[in-house]
C-alpha cells in the first residue's frame, strides 16, 4: 500500500478526534448540572490524548521512514476539524476565520514541530524489540505525567476535572499493562512481538 493511502486512516482519526473535542466543548458548556460531560471535554481535550492520535497516525503510516508524516498529518487534521467543527457549529460559532487565525496557525505549528518526533514513536511501535516496547509505552508515561504533573488529582479545579484525570490515568496504566503482558507473553512463545 502506498504511503498516501496509508496515511488517510491517520488524517480520519485526526479529524475524528477534532470535531469530537469541539462538540465536547460545546455540549460541556450547556451542561452545568453534568459533570460527566466536562469529563468527557477534559478527557478529550487533554494533550496526551491528542500525542497518543499523533502516535497512533505514525502507527497506522506504518513505516519509520514515513511514519513522522501520519504524525504530522494526524494533528493538523485535528486541529482543522476542531476549529472547522467550532467556527461552524460549536462554541466558536460566529467567531470567524480572522479571529481564530493566529490561534489555529499556533497549533499548526505545534503539530508540524511534534507530529514528526509522535509520529516516528508510532512507527517504531510496531517493532517487536525493545525499542518498539518503549515506543509503546511513550502513551502511558506521557498520559501519567500530564495528569499527574500538570493537572492532578485535586488540582484540577472541579469534579468533572479530577474524574478525567482518574479516567486517564487509569486508561494508561491498562495501557502499560497490556503492552508489558503482551511483549512478555510474545517473548516466552518465542516470537518478536511485532505489531502490525
């Protein structure tokens, strides 16, 4: 399969995630008395979320030579669906292209800078030694350390905060435990443990 085919799964998931990050935004402001909502909006509008959607275009490119492009391709289709979704339908209705702009050319640029380095790790995630172990756990130690670093039980200012973080938190450390059974697992049976 060639590397454009491959790369418009990565580009679906990318704007997949966007337009649901931006409804998540739009709902979650009209739902006051429900904290599952904001929940959700913080769960999906977290930045591990978004580096996992990077790694995971990276994975499905495939290749490491070009795996960086379904990273990069990965956030600039979420960031385009977010805004796009938002300016159109969501809480940024009416706003307009010229008010957004230097806002959606900042996360661009942020997606061109970390798209290759997430992307690459989604491609070396399919490899069946140690350096594919690693990549596959880059999801896990960047979710704990986003919530536990940056945000924080308690630290997150309301209930619907402090319930993402327990909900990603406890998505990552499945992660991680899944990724270390599987490889184990794989090792003991005597094959590499490649993905894909």
């Amino acid at each position: 399969m060639s590397v454009p085919v491959r790369v418009l799964p990565a580009m679906g998931v990318g704007a997949a995630l966007g337009v649901v990050a931006s409804w998540a935004d739009w709902y979650a402001g009209r739902q006051y008395d429900a904290w599952g909502w904001l929940a959700l909006d913080h769960v999906v509008n977290a930045g591990s979320v978004w580096a996992c959607v990077a790694i995971l275009g990276g994975w499905l490119v495939g290749r490491l030579g070009t795996g960086w492009l379904g990273g990069v391709l990965a956030l600039m289709t979420a960031v385009a669906g977010y805004y796009i979704y938002g300016n159109l339908f969501g809480d940024r209705l009416g706003y307009g292209w010229t008010t957004l702009g230097s806002v959606v050319k900042l996360w661009l640029a942020a997606a061109v800078l970390l798209g290759p380095v997430l992307g690459t790790i989604g491609a070396l995630a399919r490899r069946g030694d140690a350096w594919g172990l690693t990549a596959r756990l880059v999801p896990s130690v960047g979710a704990l350390t986003e919530m536990g670093v940056v945000r924080g039980v308690g630290r997150s200012g309301d209930e619907a905060g402090t319930m993402a973080v327990v909900v990603v938190s406890a998505a990552a450390l499945a992660w991680a435990v899944v990724v270390v059974l599987r490889w184990r697992l794989a090792r003991r049976a005597g094959r590499s443990g490649e993905l894909g």
